[in-house]
C-alpha cells in the first residue's frame, strides 16, 4: 500500500511569480536606467528636454542594432571584437557604392551590396572560429585590425559624402511623423531579434553552444555550421548599424567606428547576455544601448571629458559582468 504523498508547499509558482524570475534582469537595467535618467535630470543642465531624449533614443539605435547581433554572438561564449572597426570597413563601402563621385549606383543595389559586405566579415569570422579553430577573441581581433586597416586603405583616409538623398533619409527620415526611421528599424529589429532568439534554431542554438558546446555537438547539431550562421548574421546586424549610423548625415568617416565596439558589448552584457555564454536578452541589449547613450550624452552635459566617460563606461561593464557572474554562481549552487 502506498504512501500519500503530502503536496503542500509545491505549488506552482504564480505567473507572476515566473514572469519575474525570467526578467529579472531585464527589469533591474530598466530601472537603472530610469534612476540615470533621473539624475542627470537634475545634474546637467538642460539634459531634461524632449529633443534630448528623442537625440539619445536616435544615437542608441546605431550602436544597438550591431548589440543585437552581437548579442546572438555572446550567446555562444564567444565575443566580437571587429564590430566597429567593421561598421567603419561597411560605412566606407557604402559611400564607395553610393558617393555621387564614386561608383554612384542605385539606392537599392548600394545597399544591398553594403549588406553583403557585413555578411562578408562576418563569414569571415565565422570561418575563423569555427573551421579554423582560433579562440574568437583572436579571430575579431585580427578583423579588426584588418577592417581599419582596409576602411582608411579604400577611403584613402578622407571622408566621403553620400548626397544620394535617398540615403539620408534612411536614418533622418519620418516615415512615422516625429519617430526618426533609424528609431523604427531599431524596434522593428529588436522585436525581429526577439523572435529569431526565442522562436527559431539559430537562437536556440546560439543559446545550446554557449551553455554546453560538446553536448550540443554531440545531440546531432552541427555546431560549425551554426556557429558560421550566427557570426554571419551577426555581421548583417552590423552593417545595418553602420547603414544608419552613416546615413544619418552623409558623411562617412573611415576611423568613425574605432573604440564603438565597446559600447556594442557593452550594451549586450549590461541588457542581461552572458559573457559565459548560454543566456542572452534581446530586449536587454535595448535598453542597454539606451543606458550607454545616456552615460555619454549625460556626463558630455556635464562637461566631463571624454577620456573620463570612457573609464565610467569600463566601470560600467565591469559592474555588469561581475553581477552576471554572482548570478551565475548563486543559480550553479542553487
């Protein structure tokens, strides 16, 4: 005869209850960045007009685009270093296709080829890691070493201007009258991002790589192919960043991106992705640009200089990776 089991005190957590766990971290950088706002409403003078609130959301859609395929990249355990000196190589291949002085082609098939270009690099890092074998710290490193190298090479190092008006408009543009389209492609993205982390193969997979590569492997995925696949779309993200981060005025700058990888990272691990791997957050890596967009527009308000906002925005990541990483702990003992 069998024993009745007693049941009290294993219920199942409330949906709410869930639904916290699962966010948690997305709610904690929500309110971080709320309480930074809040303080350089006070701090700086003039940080708490509309029309710097709208310039922040327009800068963090640049650099938060590329943190969304970053992010995918993350996920695996692995790290992309070339992201802005690749937005420089991309951005100067797009004034090559579409400078009225240049090779001056169609809006569409100059966009398109500027895609490829992104799709390119990060074939090429994807080859790196995956078929070569090299730890992805030194295969991004070499990229970007060689993506500022190529970007100052092809531009001659001088600046290039895009008249196409076309172009402009892809960032400045009003599709929707007061949201700039840089703003739009930037949620339409995020909400697209969402989708392929939590819906599709490509994120679950990102996400299986980076929790347990071997047992991954060994379940029948083929990891190589994927780890291609991520890095490659990784590599569309970025030229999409590097389109509206150019667009938004004409100009291309060939040594515009160096140092803007940075903030990309950044933006991925402050949002909730794990450097270790195996946890990723699309909506995180939003709201993380949002916050880095703020730091610097805040303390340039304030007139902190630059060389002191980049040891705030290192300290800043610092404090994201070392909470991730107690988190991390706390869930191994639990």
């Amino acid at each position: 005869m069998s024993t009745p089991v007693d049941n009290k005190g294993l219920e199942e957590p409330s949906a709410f209850t869930t639904f916290l766990k699962r966010n948690m971290q997305l709610l904690l950088v929500t309110v971080a960045l709320v309480v930074i706002l809040g303080f350089f409403s006070l701090a700086a003078p003039g940080f708490g007009k509309p029309t710097i609130y709208l310039d922040i959301v327009l800068q963090a859609a640049y650099t938060g685009v590329m943190a969304l395929g970053a992010t995918f990249v993350i996920a695996t355990s692995g790290i992309d270093l070339s992201v802005g000196t690749g937005m420089s190589l991309v951005a100067v291949m797009a004034g090559m296709f579409l400078a009225g002085d240049k090779m001056n082609l169609p809006l569409g098939a100059g966009l398109i080829l500027t895609l490829l270009v992104g799709a390119l690099i990060g074939l090429i890092n994807g080859l790196n890691v995956s078929i070569l074998g090299l730890p992805p710290f030194i295969a991004t490193l070499a990229m970007m070493m060689v993506a500022r190298g190529l970007a100052l090479v092809i531009s001659n190092k001088a600046s290039i201007t895009i008249a196409n008006p076309g172009y402009k408009e892809l960032a400045r543009g009003t599709l929707i009258p007061g949201v700039a389209n840089a703003v739009l492609i930037f949620v339409v993205l995020t909400a697209l991002a969402t989708f392929l982390m939590n819906k599709t193969l490509l994120g679950r997979y990102s996400l299986a790589i980076g929790s347990n590569e071997e047992a991954t492997r060994l379940s029948g995925v083929n990891v190589r192919l994927w780890k291609i696949i991520i890095y490659v779309v990784a590599g569309v993200f970025m030229a999409i960043g590097a389109i509206l981060y150019s667009s938004r005025g004409g100009l291309v700058q060939p040594a515009e991106g160096v140092g803007m990888e940075l903030n990309v990272i950044a933006a991925a691990v402050i949002g909730g992705t794990s450097l270790s791997g195996g946890r990723a957050s699309i909506p995180g890596a939003l709201v993380g640009a949002l916050i880095m967009e703020t730091l610097k527009k805040g303390l340039t308000m304030m007139g902190i200089a630059a060389e002191w906002q980049f040891v705030v925005t290192g300290i800043v990541l610092l404090l994201a990776v070392v909470i991730d990483n107690i988190r991390r702990v706390r869930e191994n003992a639990a």
